[in-house]
C-alpha cells in the first residue's frame, strides 16, 4: 500500500495517534511540520523502521540496564502504553516513570512537563 501511495494516507491516523485533539489545535504549526516529515520518508526508510519495530523485543535484556533511566509514558498513548512503561520500571533497576497527558509524541504533547521531568532527572 505504502510503496503505491506514500504515506499521505497515513497521516489522518498518524495524527491522531501521535497527538492529542488539543495540541492538533493549540500547536497546529508543530503538529503540520512533523507530520509533512513523516510524509518526506522514503518507502524504503519506512518499511525498514516499520519491520523493526515490528520485531524488536528487548525484554529479557531490561534488567542488565544499569545506568539511571528515566521512563516517559503518555497516558493516551495506544502504541507504547502506560503499562508497557510500568513494566519496564519494574524491570529496571534505578529507574523512574513519569506519565503525561498525552498521546506517542509526549515531547510535542506536553513538551513543558516532558522538559520539567527530563531535567529534573539529569540534575
């Protein structure tokens, strides 16, 4: 379908799935910008990230984390869910979670409370 049409017809779910309703009207800018980079990929460059993310499955290794890791999960995230974020805490030692109110693109989302946790992580 992809290698046919391009990714154009992704974009309405695409958006939906990596924004929430308020940031496609509040940061409408933003949102248009990222997604017309999504359209620039190359069949080739999505079809490669499609299958592995498709097959990736880093489970097992979790728990050899050693460093500190900080866990940012979006509340109305469908891809990578809260639980999957809870479960990777539970893995990791030395980790922290943080949750937004957002959709995938938590950063974009919620990009003041991504930047508060993210720095108050690193001090």
């Amino acid at each position: 379908f992809v290698k046919q049409n391009g990714l154009a017809p992704l974009v309405p779910a695409i958006k939906e799935r990596w924004f929430t309703e308020k940031t496609i009207q509040n940061r409408s800018e933003i949102v248009e910008q990222i997604l017309t980079s999504f359209q620039k990929t190359t069949f080739e460059g999505y079809a490669a990230c499609a299958s592995a993310v498709a097959t990736a499955d880093f489970r097992e290794q979790l728990q050899s984390i050693q460093i500190p890791m900080l866990i940012i999960s979006g509340q109305y995230d469908e891809t990578t869910t809260v639980e999957h974020a809870i479960e990777m805490q539970h893995q990791i030692a030395n980790s922290k979670h943080v949750n937004l109110l957002s959709n995938h693109l938590s950063n974009v989302d919620q990009s003041k409370e991504f930047n508060k946790a993210l720095i108050e992580f690193i001090k």
